[in-house]
C-alpha cells in the first residue's frame, strides 16, 4: 500500500528537485504530486450551513448577514478569496457567530489570522504524535519576539514590494508580485532577524517561493495572496503617517480602518 507524505507547498516548492528529480536523470521520482485546491463555492456554502447546524437553536443577526453573503456568492467582493481556505473560513464563521461582524474588522482578522497560523505551523502532526518544528528564529526569540519580528518583516517586505518613483503630492507606485531573496535577507537583517535559511521565514510566514529570476537566478518570494501582501502594505504606512502615497483600494481599505483604530487608541492589529 503506497504511503502518503503531506508537506506545505512552500517546502515542495522551495526543494522541488529533491522531491521531483530532473528526468533528464533518469531518477524515478519518489512521489507523486497531488495537491489540495481552493474550496469551491459549494462547499463554503455547506460548511457555513453545517457550522450553524452544528450550534443549533437561534442564529445571531451577525452570522445571518454572514450567511447571506457567503450563499449569495458576493463574498469575494467583501473578503477576496480568503473563504476559501477552510482555516480562515471557520476564523469568520466564529466571528459571526460570536456577534462580531468580519466584514467591519476584517483588517483585525488578519492579524488574528496569522498569528494563529504562526502557532500552528509550529507543531507537525503526525502518525507519532504532535512535534514542534525546528526554527531558528523561534529558538532566538521565543515565539511572540519571533510572530512580532516576522510580522515586521513581512510589513516592509510589503513596502519595498510597492516601488514608489518620488515623495511629491501624489506619488507614482508600482506594485510588484515577488521581492529576492537577497531583499528579503537585508530586510530581516533590519529587523533582527538573521535569515539562516530562507526556508525558515517562509515556513513561519505569509511568504512562498515565486521562482527564480530569470537573469540572476536568484531565488524569488512572494505573498501568499495578494490580500496579504496589501494588508501588510496598510501596516507600513498605518505606522509611517509621514508617507502619503496613493495605495491600491483592498489596501487603502485597511489603512483607514487600521488609522481609525490608533486614533481610538487601540494597537495594530
């Protein structure tokens, strides 16, 4: 009976030669790739349906105008593609349920959103048993330094990810997929954060490979999702009032309701 290995797309990604041998080699592959897709729209329907079916009894008005937006198919207007991921869809479904209303904080739920992923993707489940993941940044700082250090990195990662031409009124923007390894390694120097391995930052992280550039080979990262990386851009300049660019709108999104938060004198999300 053939086994089953599940390992993150970044580590297959990152060592895909390992995994998948060139065939010009003539190496027979050791595996079989089969990867996990998206969640369809009917299955976030039924798994909102099952989580109210499960509770029972009355539904709060929050979790009905959650329902009602997950069954009209309109919830990619309100929070992109994130439902689709199973972890962050019962993140929303709680929320609801608990009376918040994840459409007006959904800025705070990302940050709740990766720091409960930083927690879980500490431990590897297994056969044997539940194990903590080897990281060095983690075994430097201790796991809330390391989630507010990586938080960091990410946030500037964001921000030289949006090339800006000049600091005039309204300045000109781009804004870039990927960020080099050698980037993303002096930003982690900035930040304290020594980047043994590269490995090490995406497993803990929002990050994923992206490839190679094409004229240096050097490694490229990216955002998981596009979400994320803007989310992270509204952080930057949540905390560097001094800058005024035009961000895109998802972003501009988050940086009102993030501004709104500090002048209420609540921390970053």
């Amino acid at each position: 009976m053939p086994a089953v290995l599940s390992a993150r797309d970044e580590l297959i990604e990152a060592r895909a030669s390992d995994f998948f041998p060139d065939p010009g080699l003539r190496i027979a592959p050791a595996f079989k790739r089969l990867r996990l897709m998206d969640w369809t729209d009917d299955l976030i329907v039924e798994f909102v349906r099952r989580f109210a079916a499960a509770r029972g009894g009355w539904e709060p008005a929050s979790f009905s105008d959650f329902r009602h937006t997950i069954e009209s198919r309109r919830y990619i207007e309100v929070y992109g593609d994130i439902p689709k991921r199973p972890l962050f869809l019962g993140m929303l479904a709680e929320d609801a349920w608990s009376g918040g209303e994840p459409a007006r904080q959904l800025h705070r739920l990302y940050g709740k959103y990766f720091r409960q992923k930083f927690l879980l993707d500490r431990h590897s489940i297994a056969a044997g048993g539940a194990s903590k993941r080897a990281s060095a940044i983690v075994d430097l700082f201790g796991s809330d330094e390391a989630s507010d250090r990586l938080m960091k990195v990410m946030e500037d990662a964001a921000a030289k990810m949006f090339e800006v031409a000049d600091r005039s009124e309204l300045p000109a923007a781009r804004q870039h997929d990927t960020i080099s390894e050698s980037g993303l390694r002096t930003i982690g120097t900035e930040n304290g954060v020594p980047v043994f391995q590269l490995e090490d930052i995406m497993m803990h992280s929002l990050l994923q490979p992206a490839g190679r550039d094409p004229v240096s080979r050097e490694r490229l990262v990216r955002f998981a999702h596009r979400s994320f990386q803007e989310w992270f851009l509204a952080r930057y300049y949540a905390r560097n009032e001094s800058f005024h660019v035009t961000l895109p709108r998802s972003a501009a999104r988050f940086l009102s309701s993030m501004r709104a938060d500090l002048e209420a004198g609540e921390a970053l999300p």
